[in-house]
C-alpha cells in the first residue's frame, strides 16, 4: 500500500493574524497579574502547529488528516465529489487561507485543506477517484492576485 504525505502550506499574513490576536488578548486578560508572556506564549503555540504539524496523508482508498501525530479525521477518497478553489477563513486544518474545499458525498460534508504540492495531490486523489469534479482555475500572467498564497 503507498503511501503520499502533503504538508500543509504556510502562510506569513495567517500567522502575523494569530499574532495580532493572541498578543492583545493574552496581555489584557492577564495583565493585573503581570503575566503579559501568556498571550505570547497562545500565539507561539498557535503557530507551533501551523507550521509544522498538518499533513494530509494518502493510503490506500483514504484521506486521513493529521496534527503532528494526532488523527483529526479519515475519509474515503471514492466519496469525494468536487475540489474547489476556497478562501473561506473558517476555522480548519490548514496553514494558509490559500485553500482546496473538498465536498464528500455524505452531507454537507467538506474540508477546507491547504496542501504544499497542490497539482501532485489533486492528480494522487484524481488517480484513486477519477470522477471527482476539479474546478480550480489555471491563473497566469503578471496580475494574478488571487492566485498569492495567503
């Protein structure tokens, strides 16, 4: 069985984000007891696991989601039904709002993911599930400003 890990894609504007927010917070929630290093310490974190922990993992016929080594989630990749282009700044596994909405057959089911290698990792699902709809754009020339991974 082969197996193909995707990290998560990194993004500078995501995590300067959760630095404007944590910062902030952490110092005005403990700030009579002078702890101001906790809201650093919420936005470390924060980035601790953007940077170096999401992988999307395929084997086999699935899609597993992984958090360093914590599972967040598993699904077949024969009940994908489309991947689109998304922006959507909902709360998700990804590291970059430059993301993949995938949408599964059951329910309104979908991830929103940020894989590095984009074209390798649609072409590995592709090559599992070759009816899944595929409706990412091909954007060139010199102002392609949608297409900037944020």
């Amino acid at each position: 069985m082969e197996k193909k890990i995707f990290r998560s894609r990194i993004s500078v504007l995501l995590n300067l984000f959760i630095l404007a927010i944590f910062i902030p917070t952490g110092i005005t929630l403990f700030q009579q007891a002078d702890q101001w290093f906790y809201g650093f310490g919420g936005a470390l974190s924060g980035m601790f696991f953007i940077i170096g922990g999401m992988r999307y993992i395929i084997s086999g016929e699935k899609l597993y989601l992984k958090i360093w080594s914590i599972p967040c989630g598993s699904e077949k990749i024969t009940n994908i039904i489309s991947v689109k282009r998304s922006y959507n700044p909902l709360s998700s596994p990804a590291g970059s709002l430059k993301r993949l909405n995938i949408r599964f057959k059951t329910g309104r089911m979908f991830w929103l993911i940020s894989p590095v290698r984009e074209k390798e990792f649609i072409e590995a699902l592709k090559a599992i599930n070759p009816n899944i709809n595929v409706q990412i754009p091909e954007k060139t020339g010199k102002w392609r400003i949608w297409d900037w991974d944020i």
